[in-house]
C-alpha cells in the first residue's frame, strides 16, 4: 500500500485531497513548491529515485529540478531524470508541481543499442538485430531446445522485387517502408521469439520453444498474409511481396549455421517457384 504523505501546513486547508491523491497515487516522484519557490512536499518515490531527504531537496536540489523541466536532467554522476512541471492554483496561491521519472536505465539502452549500431550489430534503418545477434540467439534457443526436448524454428524471409522497389522509389520511401515491415514483423511474434534484419533483402525470426513439430509453417503462413496487407508510406500505400524458407531443428539440422543455410535455401526455393510462398527445408514441392 502507496504511503500517505502528510501536507506540510501551507498546503492544509487549500485542496488536501488532490494534493494527496497527486503525492501518493503515482510511482513517479512528485514536489510541490510554494509561491516563493519553497519545497513543500516531496513524496516517497521522489526521495527513492533522488536518493535525496526533504531536507537535501529543500536545501540544495528543488531549484535544479524545476529549471529543468521539460527535459533530460543529471541530477548526480549517472544518474538522469525526466522532468515535467505545470503549475497549480489553490486557495488564491499558485503552487509548481514538478513530477520526475527515473530514465537512468532507459538512457543506458540507447547508448548500449548506439554502441552495438556502431559495431553494427544492430540494422541502422530497422533497429532490428543484425546476423551476429540473431545467430547469438539461435544457438542459445537450440541449445535450451535440446535441454527441454523442443523444437526451435528459423523462418527466412526474402523480400520479392526489392530491386524493382528501390529503382521505382526514392530511398527515403523505401527505408520507411522497411522501418514498417520490421515493426509488423516484431509486433507479429511473440516476445519469446526474435526478428532480426539480415541483409539488404533478407529478415530472421526464431522461433523459440515450439510445442509441435509443424508450427514454423504456421506461423509462416500466417506471416505471409501479415506482410501482404500494404504499408501507408507518406500517404502512398507500398506492397512488399516476400518468400519465406522453413526450417527446424532438430528436425532440419541441429547447427544453428546448417539451420540458416536450410532456411536461406528453402526461401530462394520458394522465389523461383514464383514468390509469395514458403517452402520447407528439404522439401521440393512447390506451396
């Protein structure tokens, strides 16, 4: 249960109950400051994600916070917060309330994910993973596959025409197409599962944990009619028509490179048979 925190006396019989609805019923961390910029009130998720008493906010660190609003705020050596304020009016007195939210460890995925685009291991224009990190992935999901006696699924995804679509748009067009494919495609699996970009026409998702022996061709099925519906691009609705190669492990190949090379085959299988199909690993029959 949320603590209660109690309204120093410039507050009390001005609107106690918004006041304390606002200080206990959020996670975020809350001040109020008088008319003369004093601390008021500093609820107990503010002193949790400053580290700071109402004592140490009063004395040394409010003024800091509310210049800042709006913004990105360091408000020690690594640690950063976001700030908003608005004002409120009560009793005849216009009181600043500052909410704040901790954004250290967001802050620390956007440089772990700029560090990995700049070793290339993430797609720059899809920021999905690349083909090290999708590789990393599925020799782990192979390996828990064997410890539990499951399946892993690899579903190869190729894009069909890609080159008649970059002759025929600008690429600022095509990227944002590509930007949207990927979101459909991740928005599309399960969190359990990864969709990584491979090359300039080819996309990966693994499939952890299968239940039974043919779900990576449902899936791929239903993923096909998932990226046939258009993309808004600009206002301009885009088709990207695509061939996907089914593999599993163990059924396919117990190697997470073999399990890629039958995948990869099984999709350029299913381009020449015209495109807009899956194709299992193995299996020549046209689908």
């Amino acid at each position: 249960m949320a603590e209660v925190p109690v309204l120093p006396d410039a507050l009390r019989g001005k609107s106690p109950a918004m006041f304390t609805a606002i200080a206990a019923g959020t996670r975020d961390g809350v001040a109020i400051l008088g008319p003369a910029g004093e601390l008021l009130l500093w609820n107990a998720p503010a002193a949790a994600i400053t580290g700071w008493s109402l004592d140490q906010a009063a004395a040394h660190n409010s003024p800091e916070l509310v210049r800042a609003g709006g913004a990105l705020t360091e408000i020690r050596e690594g640690k950063w917060v976001e700030v908003r304020k608005s004002t409120l009016d009560a009793g005849g007195s216009t009181f600043t309330l500052v909410l704040f939210t901790d954004s250290t460890h967001q802050l620390r995925l956007l440089d772990t994910k700029q560090q990995l685009r700049g070793l290339g291991l993430i797609d720059k224009i899809t920021s999905l993973p690349g083909r090290e990190l999708a590789m990393v992935h599925l020799d782990n999901a192979i390996a828990l596959a064997k410890r539990d006696k499951r399946s892993v699924g690899i579903l190869a995804l190729k894009l069909d025409r890609i080159r008649d679509l970059r002759a025929s748009e600008d690429a600022a067009s095509v990227d944002e197409t590509l930007r949207q494919l990927s979101t459909r495609l991740t928005a599309f699996v399960r969190t359990s599962d990864v969709a990584s970009r491979m090359s300039d026409d080819t996309f990966l998702v693994v499939l952890t944990a299968l239940t039974e022996s043919n779900d990576a061709k449902v899936v791929a099925v239903r993923l096909l009619l998932a990226m046939a519906e258009p993309f808004d691009v600009v206002g301009r609705m885009r088709t990207l028509h695509c061939s996907i190669g089914v593999a599993e492990a163990p059924r396919d190949a117990e190697e997470g490179a073999i399990l890629l090379g039958a995948a990869l085959g099984a999709a350029d299988r299913a381009q020449v048979l015209g495109g807009g199909q899956f194709a299992l690993a193995g299996d020549r029959a046209p689908r």
